[in-house]
C-alpha cells in the first residue's frame, strides 16, 4: 500500500518515517523511487531529527532536495509548532498531558543546549504564555527560581508547568533537576502558585515529575 493510500485508511501515525518523508518530497529523481529516495535520506542523515534540522548547506547536497524542499520543510516545522502552541491555549493543561509534551518536544527536543523553559497557567489551566528562562551548555543549565517567580507575578500566572531538555536524548531526571525543581516549588508556596509538573525532554521519550509522584 503506497503511503497516501494506507494514511488515508489507517491516520498518519500509522506510517513509518520514510514513508512520511515520502509524501512530503512527492516525487523522486531519475532512477530512483521516492519511497527508495526517502529511505537513502533518512540513512544518509542518520535520522528524521538530523535531517529536519540540517543546515540549508547539508540538506541541498543531497540527491533530490534543494532550497525549495528546505524551505517547505521548515514551513511544515513551524506551522506544526505553531498548530500546537494554540491548542496548548485552548486545552486545560492539566487534562491534556499528551498534548503538553508534544508542543514542548516541538520547542526543546533537536535542542543542542540544555534549556529551561516555563509555562505560565492562570487558575483555568490555561496556557498565558511560555518562555524560554535559561539556556545552559550541553549537559547542565543553571536556573535562579527568584527570576521564574518575577516572571510568573508578571503574568498574574497561578499555576506553573517546568519544562526543560537532556541533549543526550536519555530523558532520566538527574538528582540536580529534582533539587532544582524542590527549590522552584519551595519559592511558588510562598506566592500560593502551584506547579503542576517539570517534564524532562529526551529524544522521543520524556519523564513527567508528576507522574512519577515526585510532586
């Protein structure tokens, strides 16, 4: 079954990597099929995170892109991001967990530096508005809960998500993210904020604090 057909029938979650790729690029070049093309690609990067953010300069030297793939694709990677930071809006943050790590996935996962970002809540659980607090190196970030406390009064914010990544892709919280997230939870008590989770941001997987009972 050609990839248009099977996510017809069956949702596009239910087609591979190369086959998605494959109906993003549509046709292939002479000699080889797109479905073929496609899989040379995604081995050739060595996976569908590398080749979507490849520098203009490496993804145009490979057989059958060029600028105007590369533009397409970074159109899709940002109306893709852009579709989730207005569900975020309209959705209870609490309800919709799922929802949450992918728009924070969208934002932090191909990071190459760890980042620390919050989402501000109001009292319906609505997203107010999100922002990126810290930027670190490639295995540490320093965050000053004082500067996340300034921010969420500045919003009138009532609740808080915590949000940031692990370049390695092993998404296992390290004992200085649980320090670090018992002293952010410390500070909002005193202001009556709650925080409701800290997602920590591996490459296709995560660790909810919440989940793990840890808040």
């Amino acid at each position: 079954m050609m990839p248009r057909e099977k996510l017809l029938q069956f949702g596009a979650a239910a087609l591979s990597d190369h086959e998605l790729l494959a109906l993003f690029l549509r046709t292939g070049t002479k000699g080889i099929p797109v479905l073929r093309l496609s899989q040379m690609l995604l081995y050739e990067f060595g996976s569908l995170n590398k080749l979507m953010n490849a520098s203009h300069g490496d993804f145009c030297k490979k057989q059958g892109l060029g600028t105007a793939k590369y533009t397409q694709l970074k159109a899709v990677i940002e109306l893709s991001s852009r579709y989730l930071k207005v569900q975020m809006t309209q959705e209870d943050s609490l309800t919709s967990p799922n929802l949450t790590y992918h728009y924070l996935a969208s934002r932090l996962a191909d990071e190459e530096r760890e980042i620390f970002l919050v989402i501000f809540l109001n009292n319906q659980n609505h997203v107010v508005c999100t922002k990126e607090m810290f930027v670190g190196t490639y295995n540490s970030v320093e965050v000053h809960p004082r500067e996340i406390i300034r921010e969420a009064l500045k919003h009138n914010a009532a609740a808080l998500i915590l949000a940031h990544n692990h370049p390695s892709g092993v998404a296992e919280p390290s004992q200085a993210d649980r320090n670090i997230t018992y002293q952010i939870e410390k500070a909002c008590d005193l202001v009556d904020i709650r925080i409701i989770d800290h997602f920590v941001i591996g490459k296709g997987e995560y660790v909810s604090f919440a989940e793990r009972g840890w808040l």
